[in-house]
C-alpha cells in the first residue's frame, strides 16, 4: 500500500477547498484513489474544541482516543491500589493482568502498570528453580505447624519440629519463609499478674534450699470470658516432669476451687513433699491447710511481692494467656473449658519446651 507525506494530502485537500477542483479530477492528474482523497478532506474538517481551539477532525479522533487510554490507564492505576511495576510482585501482578485482560487491553494494562512487555513475558514464561520448589513446599510445612500449634511457635521451634520429623533446614531459612508469609509466634503480649488478697503474716517458703525435693506448685489466673467477665483457674504444675497435673476453672476466686484442684491431682498423682504456693487467701484458708495436713504434705509458701518465688507456674500461666487466651474468643463458659483444656493437654503432651 502506497504511502503519502502529509504535505503532499494537505496540498491535494486544498486544491479542492479552495480551487474546488473534484476529486476525480484530483485523483486521475496525481493517481490516487478517490476513496483516499475523500477521506483526506473529511479528515481535514476542522472541530471546535471547549476552550475555542480549532483542531482538524483527525486530530479531534486522535484526541479523544488518548483521552479514553487515559481513563483506563486510571482506572487501572486505581485497582491496582497504586502500586505499579515490580513493586506488585511476579505472582501478584500476573493475576492482576488476567483479571484486567477481561476489560482492557494488555497495551493499557502494561502502561498503566509501568511494566515493561518484555519483564510481562519473562513472568509469564518463568518456571521455579529446585530450590525455590522445596521452598513452597517448605512454606506449606511450616504454615500447617504454625496453625496446629496455637500460632504460637516462632522460627526456632518450628525448625526444631522440622528436624525432628527428618527434614534438616536452616533456622535462618525458616525465618526468611515465615517473614515472607508474613506469620510469626503470636506470644506478643505479657500478663501481669493480678494482686491477690493476704490475710495472714508472711509464713515460710520451705523449698528455697530443696532443689532436689519433689514439688507441687499451685497458683490462681484470670482468663476472661468476655469482656468485663472473668472466670478463674487454678492450677497445679510440677516442674520436674514439666507438666500441668490438675486444673480446675471455677467462676469464683474461692478455697474450694483450690481444695478441688489439689484432690484431682491427688488421684492421679503421687503426693509431693512441698506444695508451694502465694499468701493469697485461697492457699491461706482452713479448708486447704486441713488438706496438706491430712495428706501430710508440708506448705511452702512465697514471699508477699515476689511472684518469682513461685515462677514455674507464673510462667505457665503466662504462655496459656500469651500462646492461647489472648488470641481466642469464647461462646459461652463451657466453651473456655473445653478449649483450655484441649491448650492444657496439647502443653503436656505436645509443645516442644525450652525451659517450662
């Protein structure tokens, strides 16, 4: 197809505006198609514009074409929340092409993105590497940890679960995937313990010098049921086997909820030489002094102020809120004992420990 200068089709569009020469008669002397010359003059029609500027017919269609790319390219922009180019991410950005290829064309798509064509087809055509597939396959692994676990396993325990299951990865390598999946051990908040009631003069803490002796530490936390609502649990750990041997949930702070406690790990357990406890008036009551008495099990007890006196349990009843409480909402009264005891069980059984 021949091609023309545009000097030569403005000067054949004003030989026939202003010397009304036909277009006939202009395509048989300079051997162009009618149909051409037509179209040249029609395109030389002058439009209006708002502001009162005059612009060729041609030049008004070119205009209203770059006005519609320019809609698109902003409706674009505005899906994609701003973010253009690589900033998107291969994956992400891919899927957002395919869902605009349904509206738009991948000229508009790609400009509006500033992303290069070539970057485009690179993307479309890349396949993982081996270590980029064990990755994925890794993120999968660690992911299903995370979840079965309370989400509350960090990078080191979850390489720990790994090995442990024969897969030998880099503790570095599990932090990097868990940084990319944007997950974490949500143990992000610490429990202060609340103040408890002291009724009696400070008695005595009978395990400070017995490291060897076989203990029973007790002590009471609030787990909230909802808002403004709290239920109380009582709980009894022994440090050396670095378990939780009886529990009981009670919705009031009373000696009777202790002496329960203690008669369920009785059961099951062979008595201690010490229960060690605080001065609250719970451990401090007859109906619990009566108990250790008749069992003949001696009462150790922590100094009024020094919660570390007693930390193995301190520390337990940290994790349950930090790992489980804080991270979950409960229906109903029933349904805060049943999850906790599921927590208190998968604890004993289950978490992998570094020092409780």
């Amino acid at each position: 197809m021949k091609r023309y200068q545009d000097d030569f089709k403005a000067s054949i569009v004003k030989m026939h505006r202003e010397e009304k020469r036909s277009i006939r008669s202009l395509s048989e002397e300079y051997g162009v198609s009618p149909a051409a010359i037509h179209n040249w003059v029609k395109g030389a029609k002058s439009v209006e514009l708002e502001d009162g500027t005059e612009v060729t017919s041609k030049e008004f269609k070119q205009l209203q074409k770059e006005n519609q790319r320019l809609k698109e390219e902003l409706e674009i922009f505005k899906s994609c929340g701003g973010v253009t180019g690589k900033a998107l991410g291969r994956i992400n950005c891919l899927v957002f092409i395919e869902d605009q290829l349904l509206r738009h064309r991948l000229s508009i798509i790609l400009s509006a993105l500033k992303l290069p064509r070539s970057t485009y087809y690179h993307w479309k055509r890349y396949q993982p590497s081996q270590h980029e597939r064990v990755d994925n396959q890794l993120k999968e692994k660690i992911k299903l940890i995370w979840e079965n676990n309370y989400r509350a396993y960090g990078y080191p325990r979850i390489t720990m679960v790994l090995r442990k299951s024969g897969i030998c990865v880099g503790s570095k390598r599990i932090l990097r995937l868990m940084r990319e999946m944007e997950i974490h051990s949500l143990m992000n908040r610490r429990f202060k313990k609340p103040g408890t009631h002291v009724d009696h003069s400070q008695r005595p803490n009978l395990i400070k010098h017995q490291p060897n002796a076989r203990i029973w530490r007790a002590d009471i936390t609030y787990l909230e049921l909802r808002p403004g609502t709290w239920v109380y649990l009582s709980s009894i750990y022994e440090p050396k086997v670095h378990q939780v041997l009886a529990f009981k949930i009670g919705r009031q702070m009373e000696a009777t909820l202790v002496v329960e406690t203690i008669n369920q790990a009785l059961e099951c357990h062979q008595k201690p030489q010490y229960f060690h406890s605080d001065m609250g008036s719970q451990y401090t009551s007859n109906e619990v002094e009566t108990l250790l008495e008749r069992h003949q099990i001696s009462h150790s007890y922590s100094k009024q102020g020094y919660p570390y006196d007693n930390g193995p349990i301190e520390a337990f009843h940290s994790l349950l809120k930090r790992e489980f409480a804080f991270q979950t909402t409960f229906s109903n009264f029933e349904d805060l004992v049943i999850r906790t005891s599921n927590y208190i069980s998968w604890f004993n059984s289950d978490r992998i420990r570094t020092s409780v």
